[in-house]
C-alpha cells in the first residue's frame, strides 16, 4: 500500500510550525514566485534570496522586465549562471504582456504554453500563487516520493514523474491549502530528507509512514541513471591591461554562456613562449607579460581548467574585437559570468591613466 495518501496532515502541521522565511513567501504574487522558481533552478536558496531582492526592486513587474535591455537584465543575473533562464523570463514577459495583458494566467494549461515553463514551475506558480490543485515535481519530491515508497524505478523515466504527479494531485483534489502542500515538500526536500548524505529521519513528520526509513535503506534512493562524466577542458586567459582598462570580448550569440562578457581565452595551456606567440598573432604589443592565477569552474556537462596571464599592453589596438574597460565599468555594465570572476581583482587596474 502506498503511504502517500496519508502524508497530507502531518507535513501541513509540520510545515505551519517550520516552513522557511524566504523573501517571496512574504508576497506571493504570481511574478514573485515565476521569478523565485526559475533563479531555484539549479541554485541555492540562500544564493537567490539577495539576487531575487535586488531583481524584484529593478523591475517591479512584468512589463518592467519586458522592456529591459538585454545587458541590464544579464547584469542582474551575473553570477547566477545557466543564463538562458533570464533570456526566456523575458521572452515570456514579453509574451505576457502581450496575450495576457502583463499577468500571468490563472492556469496550468496555459502557463505551461510559455517560454521557460515546465510542468515543475507551472504547478508552483499555479498552486502557490493561485492555489490551483497542481503537482509540483521536481528532483527534490522526486526524493521524497520514492523513499516513501522505497520505489526501485529509475526517476529519470517521465512515466515514473507522471505517476507521482498523478498520486499527488489526488491528495490536492479535495485539499485547500495546496501551495502550502507543495512548498511543504519542498521544504522537507530541502532541508530533512536531504540529497546528499543521511536524511535527517529522526525529524522528519512522515517518518512513520516512510517505507525506506523502516527498511533502513534512505540512501537506496532515489535510483538514477549513471552519470556521464564531465569533460575537461584547459584553456589559457589573457588578462590584457592598458592602464586604467582591462579588455573583454563579447562571447558568441548562442551556445555556452551566450551574449555574455570574457577575458579573451584559446584552448590549451600556453607556455609563456605560447603566449608571446598568441599575442603577436593579435596583433598586440606587451610591455610586460606575468604568470597569474589558475582556476578551474565546473558547468553541468564540462569543466575548464583555467591558467592566466596579465598582459601589461603598450597600446589598445589588436586584431581581436575587444571593448576596453575600466573597474567601474566592469562592475556596473558587464555581465562577466562566474567562470571569470576569480580573476577580477584591484590589481587588473593597478596602472593609472599617464
Ligand atoms: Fe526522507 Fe527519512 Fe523522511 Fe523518509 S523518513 S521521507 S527518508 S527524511
């Protein structure tokens, strides 16, 4: 029998007594919440919470967010990663304002039609700020769902997804409160039946029913496919400097890290002989060529291994299509991703303007 019918009472008492303080639970309007779950994809609560702050108080709403400039918006999302995601809540925003008159529908069916938004966050959007009898499963109740049933299928199968899906929206059918229903899984996803490591069982408010926890076999799941491994690459950055300015070059319009800003890299691991040679071919003239910092910053499917140099130049002229930035600049106007940042610091600009 599956224990999941019976789960509602004791994860709403639980979850009244210690649901999260999150910055959108305070108003959960429908743009708070689309805004909050799309930052959650794959970043951390506590990660989001200032940016979600910073985002609402610059564009309010809707439309603002539909009629910004693309750099504005990227800047806003700096740091955050995976930036397709801000591209398409403004493609959506867009659409909005034009088919819905800038609010979002009070539907399930209908969010889902809009760019960026799957069945996960059309059941968020759609049950806590409308509280419409929705699902809403992702990898975290995905957990939750098959400890409890202690269930050996693989959760990447979307059959497996489908039957969770059904199994909670008959429990939301007759229940009110089903945007608290679902943040109350989330919340346990989060913060007791945890993802890596022991799940905390001795806290858990449906630890009684909880069929992995009897059989002493938490870690047994949920069952996933094998991980492909990450593939590595090495690349040499050029932290070119003239002055007062360092430069960046605009990454290409699709693919990783689309429209973003860079410090001009090439694959591989120069040697400094290399990178003299890299230089000449770009046409720049170095007064000045050091050893810098390495750093490596993983993405989902891909690893770079990074080994800089800071190239004090004698001019700004190269074959390159370079923009020539200064500190307050950088900090203000261009969105340079993660990967980058470790290599930002005062001493890039220790040269003044003569
Ligand atoms: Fe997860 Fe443990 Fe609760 Fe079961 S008892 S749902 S394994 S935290």
């Amino acid at each position: 029998m599956s224990p999941i019918p019976d789960i509602a009472p004791p994860l709403l008492s639980w979850y009244q007594q210690s649901a999260r303080s999150l910055p959108w639970r305070d108003h959960p309007d429908p743009y708070a919440v689309w805004v909050s779950e799309i930052m959650l994809q794959q970043t951390r609560v506590e990660a989001v919470k200032s940016y979600f702050e910073r985002f609402l108080q610059q564009l309010p709403t809707i439309t603002h967010l539909a009629n910004v400039d693309e750099q504005t918006l990227l800047k806003l999302w700096e740091g955050l990663g995976y930036y397709s995601r801000a591209r398409n809540l403004q493609k959506t925003a867009q659409t909005v304002v034009q088919e819905y008159s800038g609010q979002l529908p009070a539907s399930f069916e209908a969010l889902k039609t809009l760019p960026g938004i799957g069945d996960y966050t059309a059941g968020a959007i759609a049950s806590i700020a409308f509280q419409l009898p929705v699902p809403a499963v992702d990898g975290n109740v995905l957990r939750v769902m098959t400890r409890l049933t202690a269930d050996p299928r693989d959760i990447s199968k979307s059959a497996v997804k489908k039957d969770y899906f059904e199994q909670i929206q008959a429990i939301l059918q007759p229940l009110p409160r089903s945007g608290d229903f679902n943040q109350a899984l989330m919340d346990l996803g989060a913060t007791i039946c945890l993802p890596n490591g022991l799940p905390k069982c001795e806290e858990c408010p449906v630890a009684s029913l909880c069929q992995a926890f009897a059989q002493d076999r938490m870690l047994d799941f949920p069952v996933k496919p094998d991980k492909k491994a990450r593939k590595i690459e090495m690349h040499t950055v050029f932290l070119l400097r003239n002055h007062d300015r360092v430069a960046l070059r605009k990454r290409a319009d699709s693919g990783l890290l689309a429209g973003l800003w860079e410090f001009p890299h090439v694959e591989g691991q120069l040697s400094r002989k290399k990178v003299e040679e890299q230089l000449q071919l770009w046409g720049i003239r170095a007064s000045q060529i050091e050893k810098s910092v390495s750093h490596h910053h993983i993405f989902s499917h891909i690893e770079w291994r990074m080994n800089s140099f800071l190239v004090t130049c004698e001019e700004i002229v190269s074959s390159l299509p370079l923009v020539w930035v200064s500190q307050k600049e950088l900090l203000q106007t261009y969105p340079l991703p993660a990967a980058f940042q470790p290599f930002v610091s005062d001493t890039l600009w220790q040269e003044k303007p003569v």
